[in-house]
C-alpha cells in the first residue's frame, strides 16, 4: 500500500510507540458514561494493550541495561522563547473522570496520609508526585480547580465561569466548538513558541487533523491525549490450555463423557469448495510463509458439522476428533500433532468457521475441561455492563470483515472509494451480528451474556468457567497470576483470517485486518482565553507546560513518574531495556512492589491514582510492559510479530493512497450548527439505540443477544432503511461528508 510522501508518516516516535502488551485501566477505574460526546459508536477503550507494532518481530523483552539517562530532553529546532515569572499560578481543572484520578490527592487515595516507592508521605489536598516535579521543573504554582468530573462534565461545569481557571480538560468537540467561538486559545498561533508540540503534530497526519477545530484557520485548540498510540488496542484471548487438550496428540480424542452438539444454527463464512492461501508467520517468528485452506480436499468443517447434526446425534468427542480430521487434511499435516497451533500458535491461521467448530467442541466437553457439565464459549469482560458488552458486536467485525464496528468515531470508517460510510447503515454489519446470534442459539455465548447476569472476567476464569472473549491483554491476561491455577493459560491468540473488502478484488481479500487500532483519544486539555487573558505570564507557563508534555523528558514524566520511581544507576543514570528498538527506563524494585500492592499489578489504576501520570498528553507503553504478566507477554508478542511482519494489517494515522487504510479521525470538524443537528438524532446517539455506556443500551448488542427486536427493525434490509431513513443516518452521514471533505481539502492545502 503506498502512502503519500508529503508529510512524514512514521508515527514512530520512542514514546508513544506500540508495545507488546499494556495495563489498562479497570473497569471500575471507568465512569459509566465515558464523556466522549463526540463519538456515539464503539471507541470507548481507554485500556492499553497493544503490541509492538514496529519491525521488532522478538518477543521484546531486552535485558537491562546501564546506559545514558535517557530521561534528559532532546533540545528541539530553535524556537521563540517562552517567558513568565517565577511561580506563576497555573489554576488547573484537570483530570481524568474522578476525584481519585487528579493531579492532587483526595481523601479516598490519601486517607491519613500514604507514603509511596519514593519515601515521601502525601496528604490529601496535596500535589501528587508527577506534578510537583512539574512544578519543580517548569518554575509554576498549580492550584486546584479540578471539580472531578469526566472529561465533558469538567468542561460543561466551567464554560461559563472559565475566567476561574487557566487550563481545562474537556470533549475535543466541545473545546474546539468553544474554541471557535473565542473561548480558548488557539494553540496553533503559538507553535513556533512550542518546538515539541509543533514537531509531533509534524510527525503524526491523522492526529493533526483530528485536532483541527477550523479547517479555514487551521485552528487547534486542544492538547490532545494519547493512551497509546499506533498499536492494536484489543486482542482474541483463550484458554489455550484447552485448546491443546482437545486438539494435540496422536491417534483419536477419547473421553469417559462429553454432551451433544445442539443443533445446528450457524452455517459456513469461509467458502465450501476450493483453496484459500494465506499468509502466516513462520513458528519460530523468522519470516512469512503461506500455507493452504484446502477445502476440495477437506471440505468446509462447518458444513460437515452441520450434516452430521442433520444425520443424527453428534458428541463432543465425536465433534473433536471431525476437526481434528479437519484440521490434518485441509492444512495438509502443516500443523502435525500440535493442532492446536491454528489456532494459538505464532503460525496460526485459523478463521470464523474454524472457531465455530472448535466453540462446538469446548461447549460440548465440559467434562474433559473442567470436569463438570457446562462450560461457556464467548462471554464479555462482564456480561451485565454494556461497556462491555459492546465487545461482542466489536470481535464480530474481526471475526466476518466489517469495517466500522470498531471506529475510532462512532461507526464510520472510509472507503476504498473515499466516501465516508457508516457501519450500522450496511447490511453486512447485520448479517455478521446475525452470525454471531446463531452462536448463541447454539449455545456457544455464555447464558450470562445473553441474560445479562453479573459475571466476569475472574469469575469464568477462577472458576475454570468460560473459554474466550476479546479485550484488552494486560488486564485480562493478569488472571494467569491469580485466577488460574499451574499448567492453566490465558493468552492472547491470533487476529483471525476473513475476508475484507479493500477495493483490491471485487471479491475480496481473505487476511488478516483489525480496526482495533490506536489513535487520539476524544479527551484533552485545552487553555481558558478568560482566565490568561490580559496576562503574559499565565499565558506563557500554559503553553510551556503543553509543550513540555510532548518533549522526551515530559513523555517519560507522564508516564512513569518522577525519577524516585525509576530505577538508577549509581552515576544517576536510568538503568534502561530495549523496548521497541530504543533504550527505555526501568521501573524501581518498589514501583513494581507498590503497583501490585496498590493496584493489583494496573499500571494505569495505580499511575493516575498514586503518581498522576497517565492523565493527559503522550503516554508510553513501556512502563506498562513491565507490569505484563509473561504470559500477556508471549500472545501478544505473537501479534506484535505478525504486526511488524505485515501479516496482520491495520488503518493508518495517515492519508493513504487507498483510503480504505486510513483511520477515521477521532474528531471530525463540524460546525456547532451541524453538531447540535447531529445531537438531535438522538436515535443515533450514545443516549440513544447505540450507547456504549454502562448502564446504556446498544442495539448492536442486543441483536446479537435476542434478535431483531422489531419497530423497524425486524429484518436486515429493513434495519438499514429505518436507519438510513427514519433515524435520519443519511443526515448524519452528509454532516459528516462534509466535515471530511473540509478535512481533506485542509490537508491539501498544507501539504502543496
């Protein structure tokens, strides 16, 4: 795929570079709505997980190393001076979406005061550590002004008083909508005077267009945020354990009991007759080779399934031993004895149906699993929560190839022919949520999904209770230390092959594609035109603060931490490891001792509640990769080989030649007269049919749960015409269109 050449593209910079696997933010670290008023679709993450989306093809784990300090500042192109006085007051309404996550300490974190890794005791109402040697670094005073909302609810709170604060975090839409209309600094007239902002939005297209609020000025009013960026963002996990009791070894399964397959719901994706080639990693991780899907010989394993059900009474161990079978003949023994490598190996190439097949034989072999009479196949990280919830209809776009499902703004994604297209007015979305609600006919999702029972993660995985969902690694891969018991593994598994349609073939490319991918985030910081108006000095420590967050040194401070966190050698140097290709810090013995203490082994939970790091700006993935457990560490390290192999393709933070590969940006540039038109489908809406909030509700899901609910939406065909029509999606796509399409001609004119 060619890129175009006018503005560099890399997006690699060391610190906000993708990594094997991150340590995202518990759920009940999440607000119940998450504020992001500006995206009504699927992008609701705020984990980080991601692998390593370089060239680095090994599993990343460099040992230490005694190094230069790679903390100190990289001195940027000369820029103009930014000066103010000694101590000036910053008044910062700043945070992430709660009391416990702001840059001072409140009681809930404090208590009667806590003494953390760096030896120093804080009481609440104090700076927290990241801060105060920012304080110290850049020669400012904060005051706090933060009232401990979300991002949106902040900003809404102070929008009419904004001459009480300095900096204010916010919805990117609502601060560039107040941004136009003369409420916040232009930060763009000051990019000379900010060498490191300006030389990241250089270096990174998508981003710098996501933050456009005036596409006639080139206006940018926000600092924007970043947990992590340029990575994969959600994986398929397993059991793998399972999967290689059922399928590795010689000779046939056998097993004192298993249960009947139910009848078939389900029919094949994958074609029935023919061959499909398609590129894997090497099982050692050196290179690509392809191996063959042979269906002439083998047939479609779905298929044989289902007339063998209408033939008669299927068991589980009838079932394993027909995909094991499968699996020998359509691969041509490429597998051997370690069948289970389709699907969990770094060669795997497993696809759709071949996970339905082997959802049919983990439902059906409970007995051999976990030595009961049920077990379930898919669940969510928790089956009651639709923040959750919404994962399900996220893994069907992976599973069946449809774009949109997991957008970085509401359901859109772009086109091979340029045009802004919405997933929930296509027909293909339905038909792959359909596919996902014969599995649960089958019985192969788990019942407390469907019913939306309290039921999560640790549960099924303590309890030797669920198979697989699709989430965030590092989190979820944690459980290996303290749900799963020796010998059990929960691990991130290959992104699956299907078939996607990026314009190269009318009859589509069978690869492997996720859109789980990272970019800007909806919330970020934004400078108050009231509260540094008439003042030089508060004006000039705002804008040096935001530019230092994107310097090298900043970077590594809102990430980790002050240098107390940080393990040194004794010339004061960091002591560093190979990440990513470049040299990174090594976390403190008591770091690491304090964050499983603390949080659980969450690296975000115990950096925004403890160091206030983490809250804004670039984030890193390294010190997040040291709280991996190992085995989050290997799944990932498979994807992240893939990725860096290019056998897992991706969207680009960037224009593509073929649009179809460039990421939607997060925000897009529409007026406030055309937003408040877009809030009034209220259909449409995060309050609406398509909420991705904890106590809201998502159609998409319950399409999947139950069905087709009726009231314009009892058939595939007529869900698009109530959509497109009645729920005014051909509106909302035009409004839309035409932010694009402003967009475009912006990036045009700047890049002549």
């Amino acid at each position: 795929m060619k890129k175009k050449k006018l503005l560099s593209l890399a997006l690699t910079l060391a610190m906000s570079a993708s990594m094997l696997a991150g340590c995202g933010a518990d759920a009940n670290d999440l607000p119940d709505d998450s504020g992001n008023t500006g995206n009504t679709g699927s992008n609701t993450g705020s984990e980080n997980t991601g692998s390593n989306t370089g060239s680095n093809t090994g599993s990343n784990t460099g040992s230490e190393n005694t190094g230069s300090n790679t903390g100190s500042e990289v001195t940027p192109e000369p820029a103009k001076e930014l000066v103010y006085a000694n101590g000036t007051v910053l008044r910062m309404a700043t945070g992430y979406n709660s009391a416990k996550t702001g840059l001072f300490f409140d009681a809930e974190v404090a208590g009667e005061g806590i003494t953390l890794a760096d030896g120093k005791t804080y009481q609440a109402g104090d700076l927290k550590p990241t801060w105060v040697e920012v304080q110290n670094l850049l020669n400012v005073a904060f005051e706090n002004k933060y009232q401990g909302n979300s991002a949106t609810k902040e900003f809404q709170y102070w929008q009419e008083q904004l001459d009480q604060v300095d900096i204010v975090s916010g919805n990117t839409t609502g601060l560039s909508e107040a941004g136009v209309a003369g409420q916040l600094i232009n930060l763009a007239d000051y990019l000379d005077y900010m060498p490191n902002f300006k030389a990241y939005l250089d270096d990174n297209t998508i981003v710098r267009l996501s933050i456009t609020g005036d596409t006639k000025t080139g206006a940018i009013y926000v600092a924007p945020y970043f947990d992590g960026v340029n990575d994969i963002e959600r994986m398929p996990l397993m059991r793998t354990d399972w999967v290689e009791k059922l399928l590795n070894g010689a000779g046939d399964f056998t097993a004192d009991a298993s249960n009947n397959l139910k009848a078939a719901v389900y029919n094949p994706y994958m074609p029935t007759s023919g061959k499909v080639e398609v590129d894997v990693v090497k099982a050692d991780g050196s290179a690509v080779e392809k191996v063959t899907k042979d269906y002439d010989a083998a047939g479609n394993i779905v298929k044989k399934m289902n007339d063998a059900l209408a033939a008669g009474t299927v068991t589980g161990v009838d079932a394993v031993n027909m995909l094991r079978d499968y699996i020998d003949t359509a691969y041509n023994g490429y597998y051997g004895e370690n069948r289970a490598n389709l699907f969990i190996g770094q060669n795997a190439a497993w696809d759709a149906d071949e996970l339905v097949a082997l959802l049919r034989c983990v439902v059906a072999n409970p007995q051999t699993l976990n030595g009961t009479d049920e077990v379930q196949g898919l669940f969510s990280r928790e089956d009651a929560n639709n923040q959750r919830r919404v994962d399900m209809f996220r893994f069907a776009g992976t599973l069946f190839g449809v774009r949109g499902l997991e957008s970085r703004q509401d359901y859109l994604y772009l086109g091979s022919d340029g045009k802004l297209h919405d997933a929930r007015q296509e027909e293909a979305t339905y038909e792959a949520l359909e596919r996902m609600n014969a599995l649960v006919q089958e019985g192969l999702v788990s019942t407390s999904f469907v019913n939306m029972e309290e039921v999560k993660t640790d549960t099924m995985l303590a309890n030797d209770a669920g198979f697989m969902h699709y989430d965030y690694n590092q989190t979820q891969t944690v459980y290996n230390a303290t749900k799963l018991q020796e010998g059990e593994k929960y691990m991130a598994v290959m992104v699956p092959v299907a078939r996607w349609y990026d314009g190269t073939d009318a009859n589509g490319v069978y690869m492997r594609f996720t859109e789980s991918w990272r970019s800007v985030k909806t919330d970020a910081w934004a400078i108050s035109k009231a509260g540094v108006e008439g003042n030089q000095d508060k004006l000039n420590a705002a804008l040096k603060l935001l530019d230092f967050a994107y310097s090298e040194r900043g970077q590594i401070l809102m990430s980790y931490g002050p240098d107390a966190f940080i393990k040194t050698n004794a010339d004061g140097s960091y002591v560093t490891f190979n990440f990513n290709g470049k040299q990174m810090p090594v976390i403190a013995d008591a770091t690491y001792a304090e964050l499983w203490d603390k949080a659980s082994g969450n690296y975000t939970n115990y950096a925004r509640q403890y160091l206030g790091s983490t809250l804004a700006f670039a984030k890193s993935q390294a010190f997040e990769y040291q709280c991996t457990h190992e085995v989050g560490k290997e799944g990932a390290g498979y994807i992240s080989t893939a990725i860096g192999l290019g056998t897992i393709k991706h969207p680009e933070l960037a224009v593509t030649d073929n649009a179809w590969y460039t990421s939607i940006p997060t925000v897009l540039p529409n007026t406030k007269a055309e937003n408040d038109l877009i809030a009034g489908y209220t259909e449409l809406s995060a309050s609406g049919k398509f909420s991705s909030a904890k106590g809201g509700v998502n159609m998409l899901v319950d399409i999947i749960a139950s069905g087709y609910a009726g009231d314009g939406t009892s058939s595939r065909a007529e869900t698009v015409n109530t959509l497109t029509n009645t729920w005014n999606g051909s509106a909302y796509l035009q409004l839309k269109q035409i932010a694009w399409d402003k967009l475009v001609a912006y990036y045009e004119s700047i890049t002549k």
